[in-house]
C-alpha cells in the first residue's frame, strides 16, 4: 500500500486543526518551541494556524511561557484536572494536548480524553514509558481511522468509550 506525501500529511493537519481551539503542553514539551514560532517555520503550511492556537502549559514552576514573537502560552500552575475542565468548559472546539505522557495519563485517569490520534514511527525500542498509563484498558479505545504516508509513518485515530 502507497502511503500518502509530506505534503498530503500536513494538509491533512491543517483540515484537522480547524476543529482545535487550543493546544496544552507540559512544561518539558513545549511543542515545538524551538521550530514553530521561528522563521525556520515560515513555509510551513500548518504554520499560521499552530501559532495562532491558544497555548496552555501546564507547569509547577514556570510563571510565564513565550512562544516566540506570538502572545505568550496561558501558564496553568493550579490543579491538571480542573484546568483542563475549565478549558473544555470554555472552548467550543477540541483541545488537545501535545507531547505529554505525563498529562495525558493524568487526563486518561481522569476520563477527561475523548479521542486518541497517534502517529506511530518505524522506529524501535526495546524500553521507555508507553503511551498510556498503566492499567489502562485498552479495550476502550475504539480505531475510527488509519492512514500511512510515504516516509513510514501511520497515523492511527482512535475514540475513548467511558468507563462505568
């Protein structure tokens, strides 16, 4: 099976982004930090839209975070959960986290994540923290949606059934 371009897969992202409000991050994942809001970015077709997204990161320690010549991303120091209801609370489009293990366990335990997109690398390693947190049953995850693109990536879309 041909997978889909580079240029197809952003093209995609960006179809996908007109659904995103904002994007959450954990302090160490800063999404992109050093690429996006740089002119290394510029031709970048998902550019415009990913520095446009209101940011939130979730952190203990950081009183500001700058995302390069953009307003800065929202600080969420306080409890992970009741942000992340206000947030949803308060954004008519979805919101999604970016890069964090640590806050997407969080939000999993907290039945506070109603779909899963992950795009899977040829890559292997034989140790390192998985995906989901532990005892999570992966029975409720449900595969709505499986795409490949020509440099090995697949991209896998899933819905969460709620628990109880």
């Amino acid at each position: 099976m041909k997978g889909l371009s580079a240029p197809t897969s952003r093209r995609r992202l960006l179809r996908a982004t007109t659904r995103i409000r904002g994007v959450s991050h954990g302090t160490a994942d800063r999404a992109g930090l050093e690429y996006w809001p740089t002119p290394a970015s510029k031709a970048d077709i998902i550019t415009p839209v990913l520095n446009g997204l209101r940011r939130h990161v979730f952190s203990r320690h950081l009183k500001e975070a700058p995302w390069g010549d953009f307003p800065p991303s929202n600080v969420e120091s306080g409890d992970a959960i009741e942000a992340i209801r206000r947030i949803k609370r308060e954004s008519t489009k979805d919101i999604v986290l970016w890069g964090s293990l640590s806050l997407g366990g969080t939000f999993f335990a907290a039945g506070e994540v109603d779909a899963v997109r992950l795009v899977v690398m040829p890559v292997g390693q034989g140790a390192g923290r998985g995906v989901f947190p532990a005892g999570h049953d992966p029975a409720l995850l449900k595969l709505v949606d499986v795409n490949s693109y020509d440099q090995g990536l697949v991209e896998l879309s899933y819905t969460v059934r709620k628990q109880g």
